[in-house]
C-alpha cells in the first residue's frame, strides 16, 4: 500500500456505527468540544431506523397512563422528536396495544441527523467507510484502520464509542461478548412496501397474516414467514409487510419477500395488480454480539423496573421477543414505571477508553428485547458521548451519580 493511499487521523472521539445511537453519540460529543469522527458504513445515517422501512419510534415514552406530552429521557432524544414533531404532516403520539410510539417518515429523520451534524464543527463523518482493524496497547485501543473508498484512514482516538450494532469494533479489539445460540437467536425483519394496492382496508392486517400462515402450512413459504405483519400505508393504495426472517438457516430475505408477495398476490384480488416498491434490502437483524461490560441487565431488573446509582437511561419498553416457535411475546414493565440502564453496561470490560451504545450494550438475551429499541438506543448514544467527552477531557472514566458525570 503506498503512502497515498494511507492518512493518519487523530480525534479525541471516534464513534463507529452512524445509527440512532451512533449519530446521538457523535453529536453529544461534538457538541461538547471535542474533535470527533464518525464512521459509518453505508452512504447515509440513520442505520436501520433509515434503511430498515420502519415507520415508528419505541422506548420513547413511559408506558400505561394518559398519552405522553414528553419523553422519557431529556436531551439529544427529545430534541430529535421535537423536530419530528415540527415536520408536516406534524405526527402525533400513538397506542399501539400497551405502549407508546412516535410515527415517522425515514426521510424526515434522515435529514435531521443530517442537520443537526452539518452544524457541528467539532464533528467529521466518514461516510460509505468501514473500521476494518483495531490495535491496542497497554489495555486501551491506540488505533482504529478504517477503508473509505479505496482511501485508508488510521485513526488514532483518545476514546472509542462502538455503536456498530454487532459490536464489531470490541470483538476486533478482543472484548468479550455473549451470542445466543443459534436456536434462541431472535428473527430478524425484511419490510416490504407494497403499491397498487386496490381497496387497502383494515382487515388486511387480519388476512394477509392467515394467508401467510396458509402458504407456510402448504411449504410454499418458510416457517417464520407466518410470524409476519401488515399494515397500511401512507396512501390508499400503499401497504407494508414486515416479513420474519431467519438468517441463521441462511434465508434469502429477497427471495421470501418476492414469494410472500406473489403469494397475496394470488389469493386477494386487492393485490393482484401490485407491486413491490421498495423494500429494507437485507433482514434486519435483532440480536448480534452482547458486548460485556462492567455489569450485564437482567430480564428480571426489566421487568422489576429495578434503578441504579449509576443509572444513565431510562426505559419502560416491554421485554419483546420474536421467538422462532412461538412468534412475538411481550412481557411488560408494570404500567406507569420504568427501569434504568446504568453506566457499567456501557463500559467494555477490560478496555479502558472503549464504551459501547446501541443494540450491542452489556445484558442478556432477555433484556436486550427491551433495551434494542430505537428511542432506548439513541439515549445510549448520547450517554455514551457525554462520558467519552468526559474521559477526553479529565484523562479518566467517569463516576456517575443521579445520572450526572464526576
């Protein structure tokens, strides 16, 4: 490799993954005066809460009571929703069954991660880039290798925030981590949206499950595929279908998409003349590595809404589960109450400039139904950043007390 093609970089934060939790991470940290990079692999931020065709926000609100006027965690978060809330056709709160969510159009957000880091001086973003190897020494990272194009960085940081999802920065760097086996892993979701739709009415979200479930049973579909679920789209003629997937039995989420359509398409005339418009590209998944930290949230401090000293993120999201045999289970935070993720879950064992955010955080299979969820994990991010700031600038890991840094 010659030296053209080699730059060295030096930051006081590198964030790795631009997702919810990694954009919040990054801003958090710009904003606190420190030079910051951010790595994300695709051309645009946002991760899966872009790419994936969802349509609502979870883990924002406290759940059971009247309608919530405000989130649940303060900062970065509510500042996000509040310009969703100024976007028209302006969305409101729903109750989706027992929870809260935040209704969203992927573009509106898109482009307000992508404002709010256009003002930031203090922040770079490598977008379409990769983090591709890690050095350490002395039990701290001392350099990240990220290919960008053809053009290979070496980033040397003074704190790294893993928010890649899968936690490949910490497995690269020789962290410890838990994976479910295989059997237990959870399903991940491919998302289609369907146009030319004729007569969408709200019996759909009935029929098309059945349908589904009729072609699982004649094996023209997968099994997991009659775990899947629709719901309207923004126009009359406009519908999605979040399709279950399992990758672990390398399914092609493609090819079940373009079959579970074909399939509605021969069996509800409202269907036969539509078409796939867009769909999330690859199966989102739910669970990858669990990166260990300091300490690692239980299913039972969920569901006990247990608090800690060191408690940085507040969640009242049920435990949510998209099991192989028996579909989605909820089990649920009591009505009115919440649990909070402390700052031991954040922290990599073993590595001492090195925290995680996001889906890939310190806690048990159990616990991370609750704690993925795209308005938890964005509290993460921020969290994260705020303490890498904070570790840039004293020389040293932070003490948390009531939620605050010292």
């Amino acid at each position: 490799m010659s030296s053209a093609e080699r730059k060295s970089v030096r930051v006081g934060v590198l964030v790795v993954g631009g997702g919810v939790s990694g954009t919040a991470a990054a801003l958090a940290s710009a904003r606190s005066g420190i030079p910051t990079a951010l790595v994300e692999k695709e051309a645009f931020l946002g991760g899966a809460a872009y790419s994936g065709l969802l349509r609502h926000i979870c883990g924002l609100y406290l759940n059971g009571g009247p309608f919530p006027t405000e989130t649940l965690n303060p900062g970065i978060v509510r500042e996000i929703v509040g310009h969703l809330h100024a976007v028209p056709p302006h969305r409101t709160v729903e109750k989706i069954g027992l929870v809260y969510v935040l209704p969203y159009a992927r573009e509106d957000l898109r482009n307000i991660f992508n404002s709010l880091c256009a003002q930031e001086p203090f922040l770079t973003i490598y977008d379409s880039s990769e983090a591709i190897a890690v050095e350490k020494s002395g039990g701290r990272i001392s350099m990240v290798a990220v290919n960008s194009a053809g053009i290979f960085y070496e980033i040397v940081p003074e704190v790294v925030i893993d928010c890649s999802g899968s936690g490949s920065v910490s497995a690269m760097a020789g962290a410890s981590f838990e994976l479910a086996a295989p059997e237990q892993m959870q399903l991940a979701g491919h998302t289609i949206r369907i146009k030319g739709i004729k007569g969408n009415d709200e019996t759909f979200a009935i029929k098309v499950p059945y349908y589904l479930n009729e072609a699982v049973r004649k094996n023209v579909l997968p099994p997991y595929a009659r775990f899947s679920a629709y719901s309207p789209g923004e126009s009359p003629d406009e519908g999605y279908c979040k399709i279950s997937i399992d990758p672990s039995e390398g399914e092609d989420a493609g090819r079940v998409s373009a079959l579970v359509h074909r399939c509605l398409a021969d069996v509800l005339p409202a269907f036969s003349e539509s078409y796939i418009a867009e769909t999330s590209g690859r199966a989102m998944e739910r669970e990858g590595r669990r990166v260990c930290g300091e300490y690692t949230l239980t299913e039972k401090d969920v569901l006990d809404a247990v608090k800690f000293d060191d408690g940085i993120v507040r969640n009242s999201w049920p435990v949510e589960l998209w099991d192989k045999d028996r579909g989605t289970v909820y089990r649920y935070v009591r009505a009115g109450d919440y649990y909070e993720i402390p700052f031991r879950c954040i922290k990599v064992r073993n590595l001492t400039n090195l925290l995680c955010a996001g889906r890939c955080i310190s806690v048990s299979h159990e616990a991370l139904g609750s704690t993925r969820v795209m308005g938890t994990c964005m509290a993460l991010g921020e969290q994260a950043g705020f303490a890498a700031a904070f570790m840039v600038i004293n020389g040293r890991c932070p003490e948390v007390t009531d939620g605050k840094y010292k």
